[in-house]
C-alpha cells in the first residue's frame, strides 16, 4: 500500500524489510485497519520522548472519505495523551492537496516546506498538531472566580 498510494512514482523506501523493523521497534505504534480479512488502512507512528512522527498513514482508495483515517489519527492520539505526548509531526508530499486538506481538518497546521525532500523530485509540506490545545467543547476550565 505504501509503494501504490503514498510512494508511487519515488521509487520505494518503505519496503517490507524498514515496515518490519518498525513494527519491532517499541518506539513505534503500527496500526492496521481492515474490512474483513483484507486490509483496508494502516499507519506507523514514532513515540519520541517529547514529541510524535506519523512515518506513514494511508487508505485504500476504496475507503477514503468513509472515517477510516480519521479513525486511526483519533486512536493514535488517544495513544499519544495516555503517554504524555502531545505534539505530533508529519510530511507529506507537496502535490498531495486531499492530504493536506485531511490534515487541516484534523487541526494539523503547515509549518514549513522542504524542497526536495522526496528523492529531490518533490517538496514536502511539513504539518505539526499540538494535542494540549484540544479542549472538549463545554468543557472549558472555570475561572478562579467562578
């Protein structure tokens, strides 16, 4: 899925070999989704000591726009809160406009761009999300005085 939908045209650095690393390594929270028996999305995130990467993220074509990356994003940053992260970082490639769409949705904002980051053929638009600046709705604090 990554070399289809998320690496397509940049050759493939995300081969079974790095994904399989990256599910041993502790570090890294890899999630999949799937309908039935067939895999309908996945994500791998790294947990840092102060901060998160979502490495990868994607959904088959066929169930996009249906919740299920927002499903994951939302479970991975419960995972997140629970242990004591709260900013998450991420890349994606500059030509990818429902992407950043998605991410914008989500509260991610753009915080910089990196020229050539994808084997110099493409930019990266690079996307952070501070979780402590999530507050529920009827939930805000009470003033001192109150």
């Amino acid at each position: 899925m990554s070399r289809d939908l998320i690496e397509s045209g940049l050759g493939w650095s995300w081969t079974r070999a790095r994904v399989t690393r990256n599910i041993a390594d502790r570090d890294t929270l890899s999630i999949v989704v799937c309908q039935g028996t067939k895999l309908t999305g996945f994500a791998i995130m790294y947990f840092g000591q102060e901060h998160a990467h979502l490495n990868l993220l994607a959904v088959r074509p066929l169930y996009q726009r249906t919740g299920v990356g927002r499903a994951m994003i939302e479970w991975l940053e419960k995972s997140l809160k629970v242990a004591g992260i709260f900013t998450v970082y991420l890349e994606l490639r500059e030509s990818n406009r429902a992407g950043r769409s998605f991410y914008r949705a989500l509260g991610f904002r753009e915080i910089g761009l990196v020229p050539g980051y994808y084997r110099g053929r493409e930019g990266a638009v690079q996307m952070s999300r501070d979780l402590r600046a999530l507050v529920p709705r009827g939930r805000l604090p009470r003033k001192l005085s109150d």
